[in-house]
C-alpha cells in the first residue's frame, strides 16, 4: 500500500537519488521534476501528497518558484519543504514567506526529510478534517468519536446543536457578520464543554450552523443549559439592529448509551429530537425522552 505521492523537484541526480530512495523504501511513490515548468506540468496532473523543493539549484530565485507552486490549484494547500543550503539563510526566509511550510538545511540526513514530511503530511490531514470557520472537527472525527462511543460501556450522550432563524440573520446582516454568530456558537458550546464536562468530551461541527457536542448524560443537561445562556447573551451584544429577531439555538440530547444502536440510528433520533425542539420559541433545550418500560 503507497504511504502517498512526493513531488521532488531538484536538478541534482545524486541527490535526487538518495531521497528517492529513502521515500521509496516506506512507500511513498516519486515524482521527479527538474524544474518549475516541469514541477507546474507534474501539478497539472494532480496533486501530489507533499512536495519536495531543492531551492538553489533549481532557480535563481527559488521563493519565486515557491510561489508558483503556491498559485497552483494542486499545490496551494500541498505541504511544501523546501531544501536550502546553510549559507543560504536568506533564501529559507524568503521561501517561508512565498508559502513554503517548512525548510531543511543542507547538508542533512536524509532520515530529517523524511520525518519532516512525514511531519506535515500529518498536519495537513489534520487540519484538512477541520472546519475552516471554527477549526472544529468536522463529520469524519464526528462520525469516528460517535462510533468509538458506542463500542464502549462507558455512559454517553449527544447533543444535537442548531440555529433558529440565521437565514434572515444572514438575509440581514450579510455572511461576514452571519459567520461571527457561527463562530459565538462555537466559542460558546467549546466553553461549555470545558466547564461543565471531561478532559474526553468532544465538539463537533457538521457544517453551517450544525453542531455536536459528546459527552456524559449527567453533565449533558447543564452544558447545554449554559450554552442556551451563553449564546443568547452573546448574540445581545453581537446584534445591536433588531430589524429582524435575534438568533437562537435549539438543543436536542440524545444518550447514546441507551440500548444497542448505530450512528446512523443515533443520528436520526438526534434530527427527530431536534425538530420537536425547533417548534418552540427561543434558545430551547430538549431531552428525548426514555422509551416506556
């Protein structure tokens, strides 16, 4: 199985071997480019999982080449390492300003390349399952912790987090501003969580004004009742023109711990706890309720 696909652009064959092979011999498949044409040719036809930059020889102007790798579609948000000699030193902080995301020294190990690529590889998945907006986990970690939970014992509950009215809010007020009330949501369920709950507890965002918080039924009900509390306060002083009403958010809870289920199941009964929540009027919290014994 290939651990992904490196970019290396370097005009030196002796050393365009040694990192070959050193990427090779973990898995990782090689593209050679001698050049910024040829480096630009080879994004054309996809986007590599890192690329591996040799500065000096490549260019006399090797940050210029950093960026154009950078205005690149496939190489915009690629892991980008470059290679500069010692002496160089201006030549990594001009790199480091075009875009590159991290810079080797020679002479090296070529064990150092492959740990820093492997290094930001790493990160760039990371970050790739973030939200841009709340830098909050996205529906993979979501999925991954809910279905983590329930192969546990351990007691659990989800809450099923969403906004009321933020259409109009953002009809309104435009999505610039509408992103500041995503980003109190957030702020607001994060806090939540840090006072009310444990060092495991989890939140999520799903997307738009979606949101997912994991954690113990006995702390589930006063987070949420602090979020409720929270946010409303928050959007008071955030929305000074009322010409349309304030937003709220509506609270489903769901125990997850409650029988054998699915994360499917769990996610329709959190969408069916939360619709009954979204008939009511104002930031309202709602419990499902346990099935008769």
């Amino acid at each position: 199985m290939s651990a992904g696909t490196i970019l290396l652009i370097d005009d030196d064959p002796r050393l365009r071997d040694i990192l070959r092979a050193n990427f090779e011999v973990v898995g990782f498949q090689v593209l050679d480019a001698l050049d910024a044409e040829s480096a630009l040719a080879a994004l054309d036809r996809g986007r590599p999982d890192a690329i591996v930059l040799d500065v000096v020889p490549v260019a006399s102007d090797g940050p210029g080449v950093v960026e154009r790798l950078r205005r690149h579609p496939h190489g915009s948000h690629c892991p980008l390492i470059v290679l500069t000699p010692r002496m160089h030193a201006d030549e990594a902080v001009r790199s480091l300003e075009a875009g590159a995301d991290d810079v080797v020294t020679k002479p090296f190990a070529p064990e150092e390349v492959l740990a820093r690529v492997r290094g930001r590889i790493k990160r760039a998945a990371g970050d790739a399952a973030l939200q841009p907006l709340t830098k909050l986990p996205g529906n993979g970690p979501i999925e991954a912790v809910i279905r983590r939970r329930l192969s546990e014992r351990e007691p659990w509950s989800v809450l099923y987090l969403d906004l009321d009215g933020f259409k109009a809010f953002n009809d309104a007020f435009g999505f610039a501003t509408g992103d500041d009330v995503i980003k109190l949501l957030a702020a607001t369920i994060v806090e939540a969580a840090a006072k009310h709950g444990d060092e495991d507890d989890f939140v999520g965002h799903v997307g738009g004004d979606d949101f997912v918080a994991v954690m113990r039924p006995a702390q589930a009900a006063a987070a949420a009742a602090s979020i409720v509390t929270a946010f409303d306060r928050g959007m008071r002083s955030l929305q000074r023109d009322t010409r349309v009403p304030y937003c709220t958010v509506s609270i489903a809870i769901v125990n997850g711990s409650r029988g054998p289920s699915t994360y499917e199941e769990i996610g329709e009964r959190a969408a069916r706890v939360k619709k009954e929540a979204k008939r009511r009027r104002g930031s309202v919290v709602v419990a499902e309720k346990d099935p008769p014994s």
